[in-house]
C-alpha cells in the first residue's frame, strides 16, 4: 500500500492496519469455509494474491487508468472469494481496506461510485444467502463501515496536504524575512552613505568656500605689504578670521566622519557586517546569534560592544587556530551581553592582561559600569563576555 502523498509513518501505519484487516477477514473467512467444507485451499490463494497486490498499490498521483486496473482487480478477487464462501460474512470486510484506498488514488467522485459497488455487491451477496429480509438487514452495518474507513482516508490525505502547504509557505516565508532582513540592511547602508556625500558636499561648501577666499586675501596681503603694510595686516587678519572659522567647521565634520561605517547602524546590522566580513576574509565559520528585537542603546553602549566584537574577532583570526565562531548578543534582566567563543587553542596564562585591546574593552566596559572576562569556552577554545548594564528607561523595557 505505497503512497507518496503522505509521511512515511502514516504509509507504515496504513500498511499495518490494511494487513491486520487482512489477516484477520482471511482467517474468520477460511475457518468458516473449513467448517463448511468449502474450497478453502483456493480462498488461500486468492487471500495471498489479494495481499501482494495490497504491496503493490499504485502511488498516489498515478494515472487514473492504474489505480482503477488495481481497484478492478482486487475487486474481482473479492467477488470470487464471496462465491466461494457458502457463509459470506467476512469477506466483505476487504471491501473496507479498497474503500480506504478509493478515496486516496482517485477523485471524490470515483471513490463514491466505487464504494456503491462495494455496497451493491455486498448486498446481493447477502441477499443470495440470506434472503430479502436478512439480507437487506445486514447491508447498512457493511455500508456504515466502507463509508467510515473512506471518510478517515479522505481526512488523512487532506491533512497531509495542508500540512504540506503549511511547510511550503513556512519555507516561502523564511525566504521572504531573509530578503527583507537584507534590504533592510541594504536600506540602513545607503542611508549611511547618503548622509557622508552630505557632509562631503557641506565640506565642500563651507571649508573649501573658506579657505578659498582665504587664499585670495593672503595674495592680495602679499601684494600690498610693500607699499600698503597697514591695509595688508587687515587682510591677514581677515583671513585668521577665515580659517579659524574653517577649523571649527573642520573640527565639528570630521568628529562625525572618523566614527566607522558600523557605527552609524543599529548594533545589530553592525554586528552582521563585521561577521560577514569577517568569514569572507578568514574563511572561518561565524554562527551568529542575534535577538530579533534590541531596544534603543546609548551610543557608548552600542560603540563599546561593537569595539568588543571587533577586539575578539581579530584575536580569533590572529591568535585561537580555530575552524568556527560563535557570536551571541543577548539582553535580559536589565543587562546587555556579548559573548565571542571559538574552538581554537584556548586562552593563554596572563592573556587578558597582556593584550592592549582587551585592557581598552575592559576599562571601556568598566567606565560603563559592565564587565569583561576573557575565559576557557566549555567544551575547548577560547570565549570573551562583556557585560553592560543598561540605563534605566531601557532596562525596564
């Protein structure tokens, strides 16, 4: 009884309930036809013919021609067997394992009509052995059954589908989150970068609209001392005016472009860059651990642990020999943690003092009131943790 339509627990499940039918419709029926001194040996074959055939189920999907040659044919074994049975009582039963079937292989339409044959025939075989009344009487019991094992079949199958469906809109779903995480980060980029051409054009604007009247009244400074020393000193003076304005100017812009790229993202996205930078660099894996929802940090919060990221992450590359990373970023109880744990070499004795980027992390971390701890990753390698409480207002979030 092979399907393709459903899970393989069910096809084995369907397979134990058909052949247990089976095997126990072909006992009760050979015993009673033993007792009645009925061709027993010849329902035994057709009994064993009728179970091979059973193996032999076409798949779900096949052409409709198959599944009707199979159901034709099994039906037919069926029928000899009632005449074979002077007391045809058990025998019907194997209509219950076609009914199952009918519903699966074939439209709803083809189901009824087949089991309205199954109906028809056991009813006529009844009633040839027991007469109108009794016949008539015994019919429905078999009916009620054929209609129960297609019902369950036909609701088996529709719940395969829809849990199909399920998994292949889950699966177009996940696509679908994962593209919009990326444009989103794409979104976050641009922004970035439309906001530095900004502060490009307003240098270019403002510092170089400065210096260049500046170069003017120096040459014409330069011109007039000989013959003009007082109105030269003016201009002189004009242009420290000048260029002590464009230094502020210069001061206030590149405080804003020294910060990097990241630094300007959501600590989240900054995080996946710098991983994905990173593996495309070392070739090393990074498993990247991320909460789905990060409130609004500080920016020395966010700074500091990106620093965090960025100190371990370069010490993974130069120092640990390790395969693969393990980047997690979590918040809970009032406290925001980074953890970077590798499976390389593990930390060496006086590390965390040694290195000068990891006593910067950590005196970072500990002006914010957080901590750092550089310690054996359970399990081999190395593992650094900074610890970072968060203000109030976003603690209690």
């Amino acid at each position: 009884m092979s399907q393709t339509s459903i899970s393989q627990r069910q096809d084995q499940l369907l397979n134990i309930a058909g052949y247990l039918t089976l095997a126990a419709v072909g006992l009760m029926g050979l015993i009673l036809l033993y007792q009645d001194g009925g061709p027993w040996q010849a329902a035994a074959v057709l009994l064993v013919a009728f179970g091979i055939a059973l193996a032999r189920t076409p798949p779900i999907g096949a052409p409709q021609w198959h599944a009707q040659l199979y159901l034709g044919l099994q039906s037919a074994m069926v029928i000899t067997l009632l005449a074979l049975s002077p007391q045809p009582t058990a025998f019907p039963m194997l209509f219950m394992i076609l009914s199952a079937q009918v519903m699966m292989l074939l439209p709803q339409s083809w189901g009824a009509l087949w089991i309205a044959v199954f109906t028809v025939v056991t009813g006529l075989a009844m009633i040839y052995q027991y007469g109108w009344p009794g016949g008539l009487a015994v019919v429905p019991v078999y009916f009620g059954g054929y209609c129960f094992f297609a019902i369950l079949a036909n609701a088996l199958v529709r719940a395969d589908e829809a849990r199909r469906d399920s998994e292949k809109l889950l699966a177009e779903l996940q696509d679908a989150h994962q593209q919009l995480s990326l444009y989103a980060e794409r979104v976050e980029e641009l922004a970035v970068v439309e906001e530095r051409n900004r502060l490009a054009r307003e240098m270019h604007d403002t510092l170089g609209h400065r210096l260049t009247v500046a170069a003017v009244q120096l040459e014409g400074a330069q011109r007039l001392c000989p013959r003009d020393p007082a109105r030269a000193a003016g201009m002189v003076g004009t242009v420290r005016d000048q260029v002590r304005e464009a230094l502020r100017e210069l001061r206030d812009t590149v405080a804003r472009l020294r910060q990097p790229l990241e630094a300007d993202l959501q600590l989240c996205s900054a995080l996946a860059r710098l991983t994905r930078h990173f593996e495309e660099a070392t070739g090393l894996t990074v498993h990247l651990m991320l909460p789905e929802e990060l409130t609004g940090l500080p920016d020395a919060h966010r700074l500091a642990l990106f620093r965090a990221g960025q100190e371990a992450l370069t010490n993974v590359q130069r120092h640990a020999k390790a395969q693969e990373v393990w980047l997690q970023l979590t918040q809970r109880d009032g406290m925001i943690a980074l953890l970077v744990g590798d499976n390389g070499q593990g930390v060496r004795r006086g590390a965390s003092e040694a290195g000068f980027g990891l006593r910067g992390l950590s005196e970072r971390a500990a002006r914010l009131g957080g901590e750092l701890h550089l310690e054996p990753r359970p399990g081999g390698g190395a593992q650094l943790t900074v610890r970072l409480p968060l203000p109030a207002e976003i603690g209690d979030e």
